[in-house]
C-alpha cells in the first residue's frame, strides 16, 4: 500500500490545502493529514476542531485519514511507516524552505518529500489571511470549503 502525509497546522483548511490533498488522494493508496499540535503557536481553532474540519471536507475522497500530532514530522512517519511527505508549493521562496526541510527529513529518516506545485486559482492563499479577512467579516466563501467559512463566521461573532 502506498502511503503519504500530508503535515500543516490547517488553522483553518483552506481550498489550497484541499488542493493538494485530492491530488495526492488520486496518486496514493492512502493519505493521512496531520495536524500539527503546537502548543507555542495561538490558534484560532483547537486541534480538534481543525481535525474535525479537515475530516467533513475531505469525507468524499474514501482514503484520507486525518490525525493530530506533535514533534517532528519524521517521527510521525517513521511511527506509521509512512516512507513520504506531501507539500504544497505556491512561489519559489516556498521553494527554498521546504528543500531545506526536505533534505534534513531525508537525512534524518530517509522520508522522501514530493513537491506539488499549488493550482494557480490558490497561488495567493494562506491560512493566517483567510483568518484576517475572515476577522474583519470579508468574503472568504472562495477561499475555504463552505462547513469551514461558517464556523469562522461563528468564531468571529463570538468574539
């Protein structure tokens, strides 16, 4: 069985991230998002309001699976057999980081990273700017999954 991880903090999933995820669900057998536990980082949802997102919006795929984790991202994979990581990239400076990344995976663990380029319609995207305009009531019906865009909404009204 051919497996991937697709890791991130998905504060929220946005329409980029599901991008990446149903491509990488029509390559592989199974894919497993992890949610990243960073208990140094305020986020607007807790993990398992994020992994419980993440679960609704990806139901239909049939071979995702999403869990919460914490540590390095090469434990994670190491601990479930995992022999790849997924990632996202929507400009070159991306690009940089994530090799850096990528290499001292494989250094340390032997897990390969397979890089898709993001579909241009989400070049732009990243969480902490659906949150921003979300934050000042914005349309982000375009950005995110629409289960993702009302719990938003009711987090903003709440406070």
């Amino acid at each position: 069985m051919r497996r991937v991880v697709c890791p991130g903090s998905y504060d929220p999933v946005t329409n980029g991230h599901l991008d990446i995820i149903s491509r990488a669900s029509r390559l592989y057998d199974e894919v497993v998002v992890a949610v990243l536990i960073n208990i140094s980082k305020k986020s607007l949802f807790t993990v398992e309001e994020r992994v419980e997102m993440i679960g609704e919006v990806t139901k239909e795929y049939g071979n995702v699976a999403v869990e919460k984790f914490h540590g390095l991202t090469v434990d994670f994979c190491r601990e479930r057999g995992i022999p790849v990581i997924v990632r996202g990239l929507r400009a070159v400076s991306d690009f940089d980081y994530e090799l850096q990344i990528a290499q001292m995976n494989h250094q340390m663990a032997g897990v390969e990273t397979m890089f898709m380029a993001t579909n241009p319609l989400y070049s732009f995207l990243s969480s902490s700017l659906v949150k921003e305009i979300a934050q000042y009531g914005g349309d982000v019906s375009g950005l995110v999954p629409e289960p993702v865009q009302r719990r938003l909404a009711r987090r903003f009204a709440e406070s």
